[in-house]
C-alpha cells in the first residue's frame, strides 16, 4: 500500500491545467498568406482545422512537461510504502460519567466510523477499549472495529464526573508512545495528558432532574422532599408523579426557570417503606426517577449512670442524637456516660464516655497552650476557649490516644479496649477533668465531639438500618465477625424493584476485597448476612455535575500527529532518485523541442499579403 | 504594385533583354515579311533552291547561266524573310502578386519577355488572364505601365484555378510563352494543348519563391489563401512538411513531363535572385532563352 506522506504536494498537479493553458496560448497560430494551399490541403487531412486538442497533445514539449508534473506531484507528495507487519496501537479511553449516556449511541457510530482510518499505512490495527474509571477492567481488545462497536452496546455509562488522567496514563504505556491513544467524551477538553487525542461528542442539551432528597418528621408523620432542577437553557415543563407499592399519584405539572430549583415534597407513604418519585422523562433520564425508602438508623442504647449533675447533658444528647433511646443496664447499652470516681476506678468495659468526677472544691484552672491531635474525632474543633480546673487525673493506659492537651496534662484521650473471649470490642472517650468544674458543656466542640463519637459508636454497631443513598456512594457497613470455626456468613447483595421483586444478586466474602459502594443504577437494594438484613437503601443519582449538560460539545483531535505515524509504518519510495533524474530528462527533452521550434519558426511580420498595394 | 515598382521592373527587364533573347531564330516562320528566315521562298538574299520556270514566275529571278548551259529556263529561288509572331500570356492570380519579391519577379518576366520580343523585331500580342477572365493589353497600356491595373480590375469568378485560355485568338504559329507560377490544381495537359494549337511553339515561365519550394513551417499557422483570402488552420509537424515538399516536387514534375511533351521549354525562375541570373540559370538551361551573342 501506498502512502503519502504529504499529500499538498499533490498541489503540483495545479501545474497540469496550467501548461495546458500555456501550451494553448503558445500554439496560437501564425498568420501567414501562401499560394500553394492546394497542396497542403491535398497532402494533410488530418492537420485541418477545427481539432485544436489533437494538434495539442501531439507537442512533444507538452507531453514532456505533463510527464514532468506528475513526476514533480510524485516527489513532491513523497510517497512511502507499508513496512510489511507493521501495527497501529489504539487504546480507546472511553469517558465513564452518566452524561455520556445521551452520546452513547452516537458515539457507536461515530467510533465505527473514525477509529478505522486511524490504522493508517499500518498493515493491522490492535484496539483497547477502557473506561476513564480506574480499576476497572478493560472494556474490549481485538483488531475488529466492528467487534469493538458490539461489545459497547452493553457498556453503560453510570459513574460522576471522574478525572480521567489515570486510565490515559495506562493506556499510554500500553500502547507505548509510538500508539494513539483517544479519550471519548461528551465535555470538550482544552488539553488531555500523555499526547492522547480527543474526540467530544456531547451535545448541550436540556435536562431537568432530581438533585437530592431529604427526610423530615412532623410527630408521627415521615415527609420527604426532593429537590428539581432545570439545567437547560430554556424554561422547562415536566410532570411528576409518586409510586409506592401500593399505587401510584396523579400527575402534577412542574414548570422551571432555565437553571432553576423546585422543592417536591409529599409524606412517604404509609404501610410501605418504598417509593418512587418519577418525573417525565427526557434526554438523560437517570436523574428522572428518586427512589425513597423510609429511613431508618441503627439504634443506640445509652446507659447513663452519671450523677444528678450530668442528667442536663443527657437530655441533650438523648435530644439531639438520632435514634438514640435511654436504658437501665449498662450491659444491654451501646454507649454509657459514667463518672470516675477515684474511689472506684473500676470502669466498665463497653463503649463509654468516662468524665472525672471530683467531689472537692477543685483547684485553680489549668494554664498552658491547648493542643489538639490529629483525630477524626477533634478534627476542625476549636478548644481554645476551654477553662479547665485541676482535678484528679484519669489513669491513663500505655495504648490509650491522647487528642487534647493542656500543656503537659492530657485533657482528652481514647481508649480502646481489645476484644476478650467474652466481651468484644469496645471504645471509650475520656475526658479527663470534671465537667461541672469547666465550661466544656458550653463548648460547641464538645457538644460536636460527643456525636461524633457516638455516630462512631453506631457505625461499629450491626443492626438493620434504611437509607437513601447516592449511586456510588460508599458504604460503612458492620458485619459480624467470625471466628475460626464458625466463619463470618458471606454478604449478599440483592436489586429489587418497587415491588420487592429482586433484579439482581451478588454475593461478597468476607472481608472485603473492595471498599463497600452503592450501585450505580438507581433503584432499590439490601444488604444481608445470613438471613439478617444489614442495609436496606434506595439509590438515587445525585451528581448534579453530570446532570448539566451546558458544557457538553463536540471536538475531534483524532487527525494530529498523522506524520508520525506514516513515517513508523512505512519507508521512503526507493525510486525517488530515478524520479527526479526522469524528471530532468523530461525538462531538458521539452526545453529541447521547445528551442529548435522558436528557430524553426517563421516571423510572419514580412509575410503580409500585398493585395491591399495592387 | 504600383507605377514606380514597375517601372523599376521594366528596367531591370530591359537590361536582361540586353543579353538574353527568345530562341525565336531556331524556329522556321512563315508570316509576314520580316527579318526571321521563313518557311517558304521569298525575296531574301539566301539562295534556297532551283526550280523549271512555270509561266507567271518573275522573270528577274531566272538563272541565265544555267539556261545558257542547259537551253531550259531555270529559276533561282530565295529563301523567304518573315516576322515571327509571339503570344504572351501572362497569369495576373493573386498568387503571382501576394509576395513583393514575386510579384516584382513577375513584373519583370513580363517586361522582359515584352522588350525581348521587341528586340527581335517580333510582333507580341499581350493577353492577361485571372482565372475564367482574359484581357489583351494594348500596347500603349503596357507602355504606360497600366496594364496590371486593368489586369486587376478583370472580374473573375475563381482565381484559384487553371486559367482560362479558351477565349484568347492564338495567331497561327506563333510563340506562345506563358507566365505563370503554375500554382493552381488541376492537369497541365489541356493547358498545354490549348497553348500548342494552330502550330504555336511554347515557353513557359514560371516565376517561384524559395519559400513555396521548402517552406520552413512548424508548428501552428492560420494559412491565408493568397487567390481566396480565406484562412486555414493547420499544424505543421515534419511529417506533415515532408509530404507538402512531396507534393510541391510532384506538381513540377508533372509540368515538366507535360511540357516536355508538348516540346515546350519549361523554366522555372527563382525570385530570390536577380533577374539576369535567375534567367540564366534557370530559363538558358531549359533552352526558353538564348544569350544575345
């Protein structure tokens, strides 16, 4: 195969219709009276007038000079022959986001299309196709466009806003850097990593679609209310309605500024714990369906054996904390608020959040810089206005991790408790100094603090919980643990619909290899071990990045760097020298013709006809 | 042409005339009494024969001596003395007249056949054609170098064929010298026979240019027929041009055998050369002319 590798030089070919022209121009006839036309005409047939094309393609120095263009067209577009077994690398970076949903089947086309004539002068053409989320595994490999286009008829695009810099960077090095690798998205991009090209395929067009939910409770009552936005451009008119098991609202009629918010709220249905919020649908319609499951934290058990002076900051947090509730025994509680006394340091071994008790009148407040540690705990909480008398000290362990300090003195620490035969884990906040005897309780860092822990706690916990979550989003789940002969159950995790009726089931040893997400399709899931249900969700797409599709456009950098890849696959006409030397040869032949015909010529001036003298 | 350039024609064909005559005297007349030996007897000094007298013979031509040997009454007879007679044809076509040098040269064959006739004391009866028309010049015209005026001025329906010869009065046994550049399509023998009726001897004069006879054409040309004025577009590649010299040399020598046929002297003269020489050379060798001396 035949490559040329610059084809403006086939610009030179300009020069044909040129010549011609000369050449035209030039044959302009003589004028020249003579007496013995009767011979000419009788000996010459074929030279009469009336066939001026004939009589130019038999000039000598036009054939040559034709010959001399294309030859010159020839050298100039430099042509370069396929090297026998070479091959293209293309890895195909395809952007993953949900918004690329819309341009999927376009992009097919337009991937069958493109991706063939980036082989080349190579002899073979190899293809990867991944997804611009790392981890994933690689969507395609072959040498088959059309094998590439039918895998990605299954491919769907689900995740947020991803960088994509990453999987480019892998398919760099897997190509090599003699290979092309092109990124697919529906967002123009002004420079892409590691040379790869780019090929936008977006569109801006309109959308509206669900931006969030959130829950609030009136007495018995659960109320949803969801969020709408208008991303497009233009005001938009959408219908909504609400789905439970049980049945199904009227539509109602929702009109949206362009870039426009509207609040949807209803109380969740009763006797069921699903619903569904649907709008009408258009283009991109994965942020047109809200699915909602009556939410439901894990319970806490708070065991407060503090004295009277502590009964304030239970209220509080018994107030303030969500599904929490107050029990009488410390052993059936999940967090217990207990004082130290020194005359019974003995301190329970659950989780606790231990206060120094200190029956004297306490001594001055302690000086010093307030230092806090890195902890999740602490972390953004300002201690700087904490007063602190000198009390009694806590008894602090070896293993125990202090967050604030007083200069020398330890004013918080952690304590975690390792896990007996007979009791497990455990985690206990302590505060080392007398409440009452500081101004902690006024401390908003304190207040935080506290929730902070007890939201730990709660993490920690296994029990059945409800939310609604985002696709995607992580999930902290606590499992129960195994033990070397009665080995932790396997997690399954089961895909139903509205009405219960499971789509899809997985099941994920323990422990887990990957980090615990939400799926990517918006519906409905659980999560179980054994035959407890640990997590009964709803998932919603909540990327609202995605959801705009104002910066989507289109841009095709596939044709740079074509030079390069002619010069790796293919090698220099071996015959340009003989081309250029024919190429004298037919200048010097031409201008050979073209000087014996000016001396052949005769001057016409003198051979006017002389009847306009008789 | 005009008057001036003819004038200068005429006398370089006088000088010609000078040196070069009409073979008129290798011809045996017979006409009006003259200076050229005629067929017959006459009243010349050259004795030519005897003869028995016959009643009515001029008694003042009877050989006495003869009678005084023999008793019978011989007459002594003379060789006649008679004026050749001479019909010029001259071939007034645009063809002669469309290159200056040609149609000085043509001028000049014209005024030297003319003061060459006159020379030998011949009588010259001057007709002009053009095609399908004829005009006999008055001696007074030629003298006043009008005549190619009138030739002009005749109307004629196509000038690029053979002349028209069949409405000329050839006197009987007269030479008959013809003018032309032969460049017209057809055969010379009717040409001929029409020249060579009533006993006529013919010359033939046939003024050329070196670039009818190898032309040095290549390449494009719009030719301008010189007896139409028409054009023609033609392209001249070699072998185009070797087959116009094929044809050029083929029209001549028909001509030229025809001639011969008709014992013509056929003489073509070049125009690039001066007169006296281009006759000499190409009209004494044909024997159409003779030096004076």
């Amino acid at each position: 195969m035949i490559t040329l590798a610059n084809p403006y030089g086939l610009w030179a070919l300009i020069g044909i219709p040129v010549v011609i022209a000369i050449h035209f121009l030039q044959r302009k006839s003589i004028v020249l009276p003579v007496s013995t036309l009767f011979l000419l005409e009788k000996t010459q047939r074929e030279s009469a007038s009336g066939r001026r094309f004939d009589r130019l393609m038999n000039s000598v120095p036009l054939w040559m000079q034709l010959l001399a263009i294309l030859i010159l067209a020839w050298i100039l577009a430099e042509p370069r022959y396929q090297k026998p077994r070479s091959t293209q690398r293309v890895a195909v970076v395809l952007d993953s986001s949900a918004s690329m949903a819309v341009a999927k089947e376009r992009m097919l086309g337009i991937l069958a299309q493109k991706l063939p004539p980036l082989k080349g002068p190579a002899a073979a053409l190899e293809l990867t196709v991944f997804e611009s989320t790392p981890g994933r595994p690689r969507l395609f490999a072959g040498d088959s466009v059309e094998k590439l286009v039918e895998s990605l008829k299954t491919w769907t695009p689900r995740d947020g806003l991803v960088d994509p810099a990453q999987v480019i960077r892998l398919a760099r090095s897997l190509v090599s850097r003699e290979g092309i690798v092109v990124y697919v998205t529906d967002t123009p991009n002004g420079s892409l990593p590691f040379d790869a090209r780019q090929l936008a395929l977006g569109e801006a067009i309109g959308n509206v679609g669900f931006t969030g939910v959130s829950f609030s409770r009136e007495g018995d009552t659960l109320t949803w209310r969801a969020l709408v936005r208008n991303y497009g451009t233009e005001p938009a008119t959408r219908s909504w309605h609400l789905e439970s098991p049980s049945g199904r609202s009227g539509e109602k009629s929702i009109t949206l500024e362009p870039g426009g918010l509207a609040s949807l709220q209803a109380a969740f249905p009763t006797g069921t714990d699903k619903a569904r919020v649907v709008l009408s649908a258009d283009r991109f319609t994965t942020d047109d369906v809200l699915p909602l499951v009556r939410p439901a934290a894990k319970p806490l058990a708070l065991y407060a054996a503090t004295s009277e002076a502590f009964a304030d900051l239970t209220k509080k947090l018994l107030r303030s904390i969500e599904s929490i509730q107050p029990v009488n025994d410390a052993a059936s509680s999940d967090l217990a608020l207990i004082s130290y006394d020194p005359l019974d340091p003995a301190l329970p071994q659950g989780n606790a959040v231990v206060f120094v008790h200190d029956g004297t009148q306490g001594g001055a407040y302690l000086k010093g810089g307030i230092v806090a540690e890195k902890d999740p705990l602490i972390d953004g909480l300002n201690w700087q206005s904490l007063l602190v008398r000198e009390t009694i000290s806590l008894e602090r362990g070896q293993r125990d991790k202090v967050i604030l300090w007083q200069e020398q003195r330890p004013l918080i620490f952690i304590r975690d408790v390792p896990a007996t035969a007979t009791t497990p884990a455990a985690r206990q906040l302590c505060f080392n100094f007398d409440l009452k005897r500081s101004n902690a309780a006024s401390q908003p860092g304190f207040i935080v603090m506290l929730h902070r822990f007890a939201e730990s706690i709660r993490e920690a916990k296994v029990a059945p919980a409800a939310d609604n979550l985002e696709t995607n989003e992580p999930i902290r789940l606590a499992t129960r643990s195994g033990t070397t002969e009665k080995p932790a159950s396997p997690l399954e995790t089961l895909s139903s619909d509205i009405g219960g009726k499971t789509l899809r089931d997985a099941k994920l040893e323990l422990p887990l290899v990957d980090p615990l997400t939400a799926p990517l399709d918006p519906g409905f899931f659980a999560i179980k071990q054994g035959d407890e249900t640990l997590l009964s969700a709803s998932v919603h797409f909540g990327d609202t990045r995605e959801a705009d599709f104002n910066a989507c456009g289109s841009a095709d950098d596939l044709d740079q760097g074509a030079g390069n890849a002619v010069e790796r696959h293919t090698m220099e006409d071996p015959w340009w020298r003989l081309a250029v030397l024919a190429l004298v040869v037919m200048l010097l032949v031409s201008w050979r013709y073209t000087a014996s015909s000016s001396k052949g010529q005769v001057p016409s001036s003198n051979k006017e006809p002389l009847t306009s003298n008789l | 042409m005009k008057r001036d350039e003819l004038q200068h024609s005429h006398s370089r064909a006088l000088a010609a005339a000078g040196r070069l005559r009409l073979p008129l005297r290798s011809k045996v007349w017979r006409g009006q009494a003259g200076d050229f030996n005629g067929s017959g007897t006459g009243s010349s000094l050259d004795f030519q024969d005897h003869r028995s007298y016959v009643p009515g013979d001029d008694p003042r031509h009877l050989n006495w001596q003869a009678y005084a040997r023999t008793g019978h009454y011989t007459m002594k007879l003379f060789r006649e003395e008679v004026r050749p007679v001479v019909d010029l044809v001259f071939d007034a076509s645009e063809s002669m007249f469309f290159d200056p040098a040609k149609a000085a040269r043509s001028a000049e064959l014209f005024y030297f056949i003319i003061e060459s006739v006159r020379g030998s004391g011949a009588s010259v009866s001057v007709h002009v054609v053009r095609g399908d028309a004829s005009l006999r010049i008055d001696p007074d015209s030629i003298h006043t170098h009008r005549w190619l005026e009138m030739a002009r001025a005749m109307p004629a329906s196509d000038t690029a064929g053979a002349p028209d010869l069949s409405r000329i009065q050839f006197r009987a046994n007269a030479v008959r010298v013809l003018v032309s550049d032969l460049l017209f399509p057809g055969d010379p023998e009717p040409l001929l026979r029409h020249l060579g009726q009533r006993h006529g001897s013919i010359l033939i004069f046939s003024p050329f240019l070196e670039s009818e006879a190898k032309p040095a054409w290549t390449g494009n040309y719009e030719f301008v027929d010189a007896e139409r004025q028409s054009r023609h577009q033609h392209r001249i590649e070699p072998n185009v041009l070797e087959r116009y010299l094929t044809a050029y040399a083929r029209h001549f020598t028909l001509w030229k055998q025809s001639a011969q046929r008709h014992q013509a002297a056929f003489a073509r003269i070049p125009v690039e050369t001066d007169l006296a020489t281009a006759l000499f050379n190409g009209a004494v060798t044909a024997g159409a002319l003779e030096p004076s001396h």
